[in-house]
C-alpha cells in the first residue's frame, strides 16, 4: 500500500480591508485514490511581517497592500483602539 500526501496553498483571498485569508490544503492518498483532505488557514493584516510566508502568498500580499491600504487599516485599527502598542 503507498500512501501520499500532497501539500498546497489552494486559496487565497484579500478581503475589503486588505486582510489577507490563506488555505493550505493537505490532501492523502492511499494507492492513488483519495483517502482525506485537511485545511489550514491563517489570516495576515496589511503591513505584517512576510517572514515565512510562500512565495505566492508574499506576491499577493505585496500586490494588495499599498501604501493606502496599509495606513487606511492602521487608521481603523486605531479608530477601534487596536492599534499597536
């Protein structure tokens, strides 16, 4: 019996505020046919450190998050007495 395991970032999306939604998706396989898929997700917020980050995550991220966007997230993260400490 052989087993494998695929991993990959299938799902990227940028919401309106510039908040950036990743989902990596493992998926197995036993013998070649599909046993069970998992999902990971995590969340990235305008002007984040990349550090880490895939490639095609950091480009998209990169594309998103002008100048305006970042200081209009910071301003509402502000305006919500979230901003950073």
């Amino acid at each position: 019996m052989s087993v494998a395991e695929t991993v990959a970032i299938d799902r990227i999306e940028i919401v309106g505020n510039g908040i950036v939604q990743v989902r990596e998706c493992t998926t197995i396989t036993k013998d070649g046919a599909f046993f069970a898929r998992q999902f990971k997700r995590w969340t990235l917020t305008p002007g984040q450190d990349l550090t880490g980050q895939p490639a095609n995550v950091v480009a998209q991220c990169q594309a998103a998050w002008t100048p305006e966007v970042i200081a209009a997230y910071q301003a509402q993260m502000a305006a919500a007495g979230l901003g950073r400490q």
